[in-house]
C-alpha cells in the first residue's frame, strides 16, 4: 500500500506540474477546464453561466472546480489534472504496477496538454465514490457508468445530481439549448468506424459494450477516447495499443486534421481499431474485474 501510494503521489506531482508548465508556456490559462472554472465562479456571484458563449459544460462539472476557484486559472488546471492522474494510478496498480503504461498513451498526452476529465472519469470506473465525475462530462461518462455501474456509485450520482438541481434548479434546460454549438465528430459513423461493430462477437463481455457505446458519442479530439484503455489488462495489450495510438500523435504534429472527419478517421485506425483487438482476442475477463467493490 505505501508503494502505491508513494508511486500515484510521484505520478499526480510529475503530470500536475507538467501540465501547469505547458499551460503556462503556451498561455492557454486553464484550457479546456476554464469552462468549469467560470461555471463556479458564476454560481458563486449567483450569475447564470450559461449567459457565457460556449459554455458547454453542465453544472455538475462547476461543482468540481468550486474547491479551486480562488487559484490562478493554470495552478487550478494542472493541480485538478494531477490530482486525478494520482487517483488513476491508485486505482490501476490494484491490478498490478504493469497497469500504470496506460499514462504513455497518446490520448493521455493530449488530455494533459489541454487539462482534460478523461483521466478522472476513467478513475471513477475504478473507485464507486468518484462516479459522479461521469455527469461532469456526460458524452464520456455515460458510457462508463452503463458499464461499471454499482450501488454506491449510483447513489453518489444521485445525490451529486441533487447538489446540482438545489444550487441551479433548471440548468438541464439552459445547458441543453447551449449544445446546438458543440462541433464533434462520432468514431462509428466515420470509416472504418463501422468495422467496431464486430465487438459484439463479443458481447458478453464488458469491454465489448464501453467501446461500443463510447464510439457512438459525440467527442472532439484524441483525448476523449482515453477511457478506452480501461480495456487493455495485460502488459501485451496495453503496449500494443499504446504503441499505435502514437500513429495519431505523430500524424497531428506534422499535418494539423483539416476536419472532424479525418480526426474521426485517425482515432479510429490508430485507437479504436488497435482496441477492437484487445476487445476481440484480450483474455475474458471476471464480471467485476476493475472495479472496486459496492
């Protein structure tokens, strides 16, 4: 236990700092976490954050940021961003130290650069308590949630919701008009997207079923397919596809995707389809394996 706990600490130090570094170094504030750092600072100030342009996030998301409200925008970000990355790698060597090479994934390096939730939202699949991070950003959430659901976690969900609808009663109706200018693209509809749908030779497993349902999400960049190496078990798989993932990374730096179309058509060959053969030829795997007890 203290060699987990000094190895998460070691991890969520290194990645908050680097994150706050580059945050920093390309003057981008809190990246993708500002909009839930104005969310809170809205509601606190009891103004609406959906009068924002381009506040896409729900109040949920808000709650999470209220704790750093008073820090700078980029101390905020890379501190949320290794604080969850600490509790990712706590809740991965469970399973073994072998588990921990899912944090040199291309996607996680990209959720660093912009201070993601991927890497929470996957921590919540791990611990009940945290699932409520699933509501933060629903696209990805809901298909953890459908595929690690547990009696505690559902009830922190509930309550979690609760918070929400007592601070902001009709904030769903607000943040729903707001989506109409979300830009996305959807990995299953964009060849070879299709082929994804051989996971359900597979269908009895629980792997089969969260990259299903996350690759008929809307999503934005590499990033938002992090949550897909809770997949991977074995230290085989988990290179295999990490390996190849980088494809999308090295494509990115020399030629910027033109559209979501072809960001679609990336993430699809170089991270859906390298999993699909973790899905279709990964050993079976025990109904609750990866998941914490209710």
């Amino acid at each position: 236990m203290r060699s987990r706990i000094a190895v998460s600490l070691a991890i969520g130090v290194a990645s908050g700092l680097y994150c706050w570094i580059l945050l920093r170094h390309f003057h981008l504030g809190a990246a993708d976490f500002h909009s839930a750092l104005d969310a809170a600072q809205d509601l606190l100030h009891g103004r609406n954050p959906y009068q924002r342009p381009l506040q896409l996030y729900p109040i949920t998301a808000a709650l999470f940021a209220l704790p750093l409200h008073r820090l700078s925008s980029d101390v905020a970000a890379g501190l949320f961003f290794g604080c969850s990355s600490a509790i990712l790698a706590f809740g991965l060597t469970r399973q073994g130290y072998a588990q921990l090479l899912v944090f040199l994934v291309y996607p996680y390096w990209a959720a660093l650069l912009t201070a993601q939730w991927a890497p929470l939202i996957m921590a919540s699949a791990l611990f009940p308590i945290l699932l409520p991070a699933t509501t933060a950003k629903p696209q990805l959430g809901l298909p953890v949630i459908l595929t690690h659901p547990t009696r505690r976690g559902l009830a922190a969900c509930v309550l979690w919701m609760a918070l929400s609808f007592a601070w902001m009663p009709r904030w769903p109706v607000e943040w729903w008009r707001q989506l109409g200018s979300y830009q996305h693209f959807v990995p299953l509809l964009v060849w070879p997207g299709p082929l994804l749908l051989l996971a359900l030779f597979r269908y009895r497993r629980r792997s089969a079923w969260l990259m299903l349902l996350l690759s008929v999400t809307p999503q934005r960049w590499f990033y938002d397919s992090f949550v897909l190496w809770l997949i991977p078990k074995s230290r085989r798989s988990i290179v295999f596809t990490a390996a190849i993932s980088w494809g999308a990374g090295i494509l990115r730096w020399y030629h910027m995707p033109s559209n979501f179309a072809q960001t679609a058509r990336w993430a699809d060959w170089f991270i859906y389809l390298p999993m699909l053969v973790a899905v279709l030829f990964g050993a079976d795997e025990p109904a609750t394996r990866g998941e914490a007890p209710a």
